[in-house]
C-alpha cells in the first residue's frame, strides 16, 4: 500500500477536486506546490486522506522518469504510483 511516507520529491499528486499539485522539498520538508498555492503534509493521513476536507486528499500520485514529466503538461507520462480506488 502507498502511503504519505512513500511520496518522494517531484511526484506529482491529483487531489480529489482535481488540482494537480508537486512535492517538493524545502527546507527539509516535503510540501506539495500548485498554481498559486501550496500545502504543507500535516493535514493529511498516512492513507493520503486529508482530515475533514475529502476535496484535498490526494487520489493519484504520478512519478517521474523522464525531465519532460516534470512539467504539469506531461505529468501523466510517469508512472502511475498510486490510485485511490474508493474515490
């Protein structure tokens, strides 16, 4: 099972209401990156649900293996790491 532990820097992670969001770490934390927002991961579970706002849990996590998947155009040429099943 994939877990918040498994996610590593420049995975990218589709949230439930469809915002597409990067790791990335700063300063010694993992925090995902998206258009104009970010989020740090103390919000959310080991199971990658985010507490009391199902909008935010994150239901795919795409990894990348080429430089071009690193842009937000092509992060669905990585590899599919994770799919929640029950969304």
């Amino acid at each position: 099972m994939f877990t918040l532990k498994d996610l590593k820097p420049n995975d990218w992670c589709v949230q439930a209401d469809g915002d597409v969001m990067r790791t990335v770490r700063l300063n010694g934390l993992l925090v995902l990156v998206g258009k104009g927002q970010y989020c740090d991961l103390n919000g959310f579970h080991d199971d990658l649900t985010y507490q009391d706002i199902p909008r935010l849990s994150i239901d795919r996590v795409y990894r990348p293996r080429a430089f071009h998947q690193l842009l937000r155009t092509d992060y669905k040429d990585g590899e599919l790491m994770f799919e929640r099943k029950d969304s």
